[in-house]
C-alpha cells in the first residue's frame, strides 16, 4: 500500500496511467501497480476475518448478540465518516473538502456494517453468499445508469460499478470480506495446530489460483479484456476497478497464500516480522497519516510531485517507513493509554 | 487472531516481494531495451520473433488513392484546421488473423501527460496492415515543445515516437529545385539515366531523354503543382513540350521527358531544356546535337 501510494505521489507515470485501463512502459513500472493491488483485498479479507473473530470473542466474554454486533456497524459508520471527511481531503493536500466521493476506507466500513447481519450464520451459508455475489455481480454490472444523474451514478457505484463517485463498489469487495471471515473460521476455528493451518491454507490458496487461471485462460463467464498470453500483462490484470471474478478468485487465492507463507515465517523466525507489526497495531491511523503526510509534502514541494520514476517510488517508500513507524509506535502507545472513544476507533 | 491482524502490513510487504520475485523472472513479452527504426521510431521487440510489432509514421495527411502519409515528418507547425495523423504499421499481423487485439495509442504533451488516449479493439483479417490515428494541432488545443506517441499492445508498450509542435510561421519555406539530367538511354529495370552527356550524336533511332529531379516539394496542402518540360533550339522557339500535373505526396519526384533526335527531325547545333512551375522557370539544361 504505502508502495503504491509513494508510487503516486512521486512516479511521473502517474501524469498518463489511468487506473481504469492501465498501461505500463516498463515491467519495473508493472509490478510496482501490480504489488499495490493486492492491498485492499488484503485490508477487506483481514477486515472480514476480524469482525467474525471479534465478534465471537465478545460474545463469549458475556456480550449481548445485538450489543457486539452494534460495536461494529458503529466502527463502520466511523470509517464511513473517516473517509469523507479527512481520507478524501487529505489525498489532495488537505486542499478542499470533498463529501462526493467514497473510496477504500468507506468500503470497508460499509462491508463490515454488512458482515455483521451474517456473522453469526454456518460458514458455508457465508461461503453461498460470497459466491453468489461474486458469480452475480457481472450480471449487474451490465445495468445501464447516467454519470450526469447523481443518484444513479452514486447508487450504481456505491454498489457495483467503478468510476468517479467510488472506484471500490461494495459488493464485489463485501464478497471478499465474507470470505475473509470465512477463512478466520479455519485460522482461529477449525485448525487447531499451525501444520493444519499451512497445509490448508496451501490447499486452498492453490486450488483457488487454479479455478481463478482456467476462469481467465477460457475467457470464460466474468472476464472483462483479453489477453496476449498465460501470464502475460493483460491476463494479470483483467480489471481491477471493479474487480473482474478472475480478479477476485487470484488475489483471494494470493491473500490467503500470504497468511500461509506468514505462518510458516512465523514459525521459523518471528523476529523478522517484527518491526512490520508496528503499523498493524494500528492499521487506521497508519493508512490516514501516511496519505496525509504524503499529500501535504507534494503540496508544499510540488518539485517533486510525479517527477521521478521506480526508484523515486521506492525511495519514497523507504522515506515513509522511517517517518511513520516511530509515529505508529507512538501513537499504539496513546492508544493503549487512552479510553477515549474516538482514539479507540482509530 | 489480534496477532494476525497486528501483522497486516507483514503479510502484505511479504507478498509483494515474492509478487517482485515472480515478476523478475518474467512475465514481459518484450525485450526492455529499445531499438530504434530508419524512420527514428523506438520499438521494443518482441521476446519472440513471431509477436507483432508496430512502426509510427507521423504525417499530415494519408493519399486518399495510395494510403500512403503526406508530409511525413517528426516536426510540425501548429496551425488552425490542420490534424496531426499517426499512421501504425504492424509486422507479423497475420500471426493474428481472427483473434481480438487490444491496443492502446496514446499521446503525450511536453508536460508528460496524457492528452488523448485511443483504446483499439480489433480483430485483423487479411486487409487490415495498419491502423490510424489523428490528433488536432490547432493552436487552442496545442503549444510548441516536445510530444511523444507511445503504441501499447495488450497493456504493454511496444513503440513510441517523438515528435515536435512549432509555431506555423517558423517552419522554414525551402524552394522548390530542380535538376535536370540528360542522357541517350533509360535503364529499364532502375529507370536510371545511362549515358549521361551534354552532346548527343543524330541518329537512326536517337533519342534524349531528360530526366528531372525535383526537390523540396510542400506537402502540406492539397494542391496541384503544374509543371511544364518544354525543349528549346537556341534563339528559336520550343519545339516540343510536355505537362505535367500532381498533388506532391513526398519531398521528392522525378519527371520524364524525351524527345527524338533523327535526321529527319533534327539539325545540328546548341539546344536546351528548360523545366517551368506556374510558368516559372525552375532549372534550364544546355546540350548540343551534332553529325558524324
């Protein structure tokens, strides 16, 4: 994330890619944007599997159902509210407010508020779920709406499409979050010991990759573009605003690879994770001060806004970690301390 | 379950770099270093020899008759009404007949942003070599400095070009020249002069042939240039005179003209050709005939 973002904000070929339909001059520049994409199915995965795990802890601690449940569409509006007011801001510098416009963080907010109607069902009533969506959701996407009627534009991509109003609709990406919840049901449910948990996290993620290729090769149901060759450009990235079934099938199979590949790491040397963690604590505040940060520097240094290129981006990463990790060790610090509701939310 | 969540960004950093691993093997269909063409287009080539690749001619018009750029070039004047055409060709097209080809063109201003971009979806059959694209430069839409046209094929760039917007009346106007050569034979298969002279034997047969090289023709607006090969004998009027008519397409033509030097219809003595446009005299070649 903090890649990609440090990518547009100091990468020149941010003055002609357009995010819609993407074109890279240079692999250097590909995977730079292709890393990035797997952040918010990452962030709706991890935001699914918290609020079934949450949940379900408070529950058992003597929460009422409704009492839990009110926590999180709370947290939900909360992130709703983050990003109209300082997300959608801060991206410019804190340059206007713009209440038009929703993105990542309201999704989230939104699919947790949703999540929390079925978090108590069977996970494979979860698993229906997620999958109807996603198996409809190209089906809606052929429903016709004007960009100059603002409650169609609005709805429709609240909802489904992408385009100026939100380039993260809800339901694709709810689906995702439903299937992080489902697989926090195998992570902190069903598999109690860690071998369990890498051989079918393994099985899974590798199954899944398989159903996502042969959706993709067979240029079947779901697919948006076409493609040169197996893996090729234009067969990884089929489209991502909103993401294609092939889209959300790879990169659900790559989310739950990674947590695999973390526990393995974890296993072998938990010291190496470490120093990553700090932000984990506290993903919020780590997510709206680095954009914040970002926006205001380009602001007040427009010399080095887009001008640069690969290693400008990964300079610029660098630059953000040794800023922002004391910053979130800091403010995990306050967290802890505080009992205000606010800060607790962040 | 709270560790997992603490280590997001873990998890994340940990993926993109074997997502960097992946992609350093390869999934690029084209080589990273450029090569650049005769016509100074930079083409990226294919890592296999039988994907297709793309050549930018930049013009200011395409012959409605040949299909062939008008005005090729790599600088041009800003002017109102005037278009900027690109016109791509492609090589080992029919490796695709039948198959849907995505390809982006896109047109970069001196600033590095994106001013036009023109997705193309097409499936090639045997007619299709080539596809087109025309950007406007009249001045409320362009200013001076340096562009550049890059061709992506499936996402991936492939060929880019540069080129360069002038203000109109800074183009230098260069006259039109001609130079007349002429000799007593035509090469058949060249069509090349042989036995270039400025004297010539009369003879059974005998001919000369002019042959005229015409230089720095405009090519920017459609109209017709009249030329005219007229042959003179010294001091007398011309005896014989041939017209010729056409809308330039390229810098450079050549115009042929010839006439009969037999005994029956030449004398000895100093003649010449002259070469007019508009009836203006553009280049004036002297020669004598002479007997055995």
């Amino acid at each position: 994330m903090l890649l990609g973002h440090s990518s547009y904000y100091f990468n020149s070929i941010w003055l002609q890619l357009d995010p819609f339909d993407p074109l890279f001059p240079s692999w250097g520049q590909f995977t730079l944007r292709y890393a990035g994409y797997l952040c918010a199915p990452g962030f709706l995965m991890m935001a699914g599997a918290m609020v079934w795990w949450s949940y379900h802890r408070r529950v058992a601690k003597g929460s009422a159902d409704w009492s839990a449940r009110w926590h999180f569409i709370q947290r939900g509006i909360f992130l709703i509210l983050v990003q109209l007011t300082w997300v959608n801001s801060s991206w410019g510098g804190f340059r206007e407010l713009k209440l038009t416009h929703i993105g990542i963080i309201a999704c989230i907010g939104i699919s947790i508020i949703l999540l929390t109607f079925i978090v108590r069902t069977k996970w494979y009533v979860r698993l229906i779920i997620a999958m109807t969506i996603l198996l409809i959701h190209p089906l809606l996407l052929r429903i016709s709406y004007s960009n100059d009627v603002f409650w169609q534009q609005a709805l429709m991509q609240t909802f489904i499409d992408a385009g100026d109003f939100n380039k993260y609709p809800v339901l694709p990406w709810f689906s995702l979050a439903v299937l992080g919840s489902l697989m926090a049901n195998g992570w902190l449910g069903f598999w109690k010991t860690d071998k369990e948990k890498i051989l079918m996290g393994l099985g899974i993620a590798v199954i899944t990759l398989f159903i996502a290729v042969f959706v993709r090769y067979s240029m079947a149901y779901g697919n948006m573009f076409s493609f040169s060759g197996l893996f090729s450009y234009s067969f990884l990235i089929d489209q991502k605003y909103p993401p294609s079934l092939f889209m959300n099938l790879w990169f659900f199979a790559l989310v739950v690879l990674g947590v695999t590949l973390f526990i393995v790491i974890g296993k072998i040397s938990p010291r190496i994770l470490r120093v990553f963690s700090i932000p984990g604590k506290v993903p919020l505040f780590f997510y709206a001060v680095h954009i914040a940060i970002l926006g205001v520097l380009t602001r007040i240094f427009p010399m080095i806004y887009r001008e640069g290129g690969v290693i400008t981006s990964l300079i610029g990463l660098a630059g953000m970690l040794v800023i922002m990790l004391p910053l979130c060790r800091w403010f995990y610090g306050v967290k802890r301390r505080s009992s205000n509701y606010f800060i607790q939310m962040i | 379950m709270k560790n997992m969540k603490r280590q997001i960004p873990a998890i994340i950093n940990i993926l993109n770099i074997t997502l960097l691993i992946l992609f350093l093997v390869g999934c690029a269909a084209r080589h990273q270093t450029s090569v650049e063409t005769e016509n100074k287009t930079i083409v990226y080539p294919p890592k296999n020899s039988e994907d297709l690749s793309a050549n930018i001619r930049l013009c200011r018009k395409i012959n409605r008759i040949t299909g062939n750029p008008v005005g090729e070039g790599s600088v041009f004047g800003i002017k109102e009404k005037e278009n900027l055409r690109a016109l791509i060709e492609f090589e080992n097209l029919e490796n695709f007949y039948d198959q849907e080809l995505m390809l982006h063109l896109d047109w970069i201003s001196p600033s590095g942003r994106s001013f036009f971009m023109k997705p193309v979806s097409f499936i090639p059959n045997d007619t299709t070599t080539s596809i087109l694209s025309s950007v406007s430069l009249s001045p409320a839409s362009r200013q001076p400095g340096i562009y550049w046209l890059k061709v992506y094929y499936f996402r991936e760039l492939i060929a880019e070009k540069q080129f360069e917007l002038v203000p109109w009346a800074s183009l230098p106007e260069e006259e039109v020249k001609a130079k007349i050569i002429l000799s007593s034979k035509i090469d058949k298969e060249s069509g090349m002069p042989v036995m270039v002279d400025s004297a010539f034997r009369i003879r059974k047969k005998g001919r000369i042939h002019a042959t005229v090289n015409i230089d720095n023709l405009p090519t920017d607006d459609d109209v017709e240039f009249k030329f005219r090969v007229e042959w003179f004998e010294v001091d007398t009027s011309s005896f014989f005179k041939k017209r010729v008519s056409f809308i330039p397409d390229a810098k450079s033509s050549v115009i042929f003209s010839s006439i009969s030097i037999t005994p029956e219809k030449r004398e000895a003595g100093n003649y010449s050709v002259r070469v007019f446009l508009f009836d203006e005299l553009l280049a004036e070649k002297k020669f004598r005939l002479y007997h055995d």
